[in-house]
C-alpha cells in the first residue's frame, strides 16, 4: 500500500483490536501528541531568541559596516562614541536598529 506521494506505508498484520487496544493506543497517541507540542514550543523558542540575536551586530560586524578595523570598532565605544553595548559575558553586541540611527543620526549631523 502506498501513500499519496508514492511511498511505501508499512504494513500492519490484520489484527482484532478490542476496546482495550483503542484505549491504550489512544492513549499513546495522546502522550506523543504532548511530547510533540512541548518539542516545538521548544524549538519555536530557540528560533525567536536566535532571530532576536541576529538582530545585532558584533565588533566585527561592525567594523565591516563601517569598512574600518576592529580595534577603532573598540576605540569609538570606548570615547563614547557608539551606541552603548549589550553585553553577554565577554561579548558585546549593538542592536541593529540603534546602529542604524546612529548612523542617520552622523549623516544629518553637522560635519554633513
């Protein structure tokens, strides 16, 4: 027997299956129907917070934005100069949006 996409369903030896096998199975089906939903909030979770994390830069990233070199990447924070950091540990990351402002913010500026 084959599915709607051609492939091979497995078999299953015809069998008499009373009002006690419906119930264990529908329990079953039950219990994995829960453990799947639990899975995929899970993951769903991952997916935001790893979406929420791309959402912001690096050092590096933003040394290549601005075509300079990392080390004035850390010469510009450290004067102020930047948009404050969110740090993770050792790590430091830039919202993307707060960066982008900025960046609006130095074209309309009066050095423009």
């Amino acid at each position: 027997m084959r599915d709607e996409g051609g492939h091979l369903l497995p078999s299953v030896p015809d069998a008499d299956v009373g009002p006690r096998h419906t119930d264990v199975l529908a329990n079953l089906v039950a219990r994995l129907e829960n453990a799947l939903e639990k899975k995929l909030e899970e993951i769903e979770q991952r997916l935001r917070t790893r979406t929420t994390l791309r959402k912001m830069f690096t050092e590096r990233d933003l040394a290549e934005l601005l075509q300079c070199d990392v080390r004035t990447v850390r010469r510009l924070e450290k004067a102020g100069d930047l948009p404050p950091a969110i740090r993770f540990g050792g790590s430091k990351r830039w919202r993307v949006r707060a960066i982008e402002e900025w960046l609006d913010a130095m074209s309309e500026g009066p050095n423009r």
